[in-house]
C-alpha cells in the first residue's frame, strides 16, 4: 500500500517528531535535576 507523502516528507516528519520528543524529555530531565539540585542547595 503506497502512502501519499513521498519517503523525504516522512523523513522529515518522522524527523521532527523525534527532535520534538526528545527535546521535551530533555527539558523535563533538566527541570527536575534544576529543581533537586535546588532543594540539595538549601
């Protein structure tokens, strides 16, 4: 079954989608350390 988008399209989507993820568990990751490394300094 042939999809409308061409394989680039996908890519760069699939892409996207990925950096999205990965970039909102990075922020989460350095929210909670930030916040730890706070409670650890006071």
């Amino acid at each position: 079954m042939r999809t409308k988008f061409p394989d680039k399209v996908l890519r760069i989507m699939h892409f996207y989608i990925y950096n999205a993820l990965f970039s909102r568990s990075l922020i989460l990751f350095f929210n909670n350390s930030r916040s730890h490394y706070l409670c650890l300094l006071s």
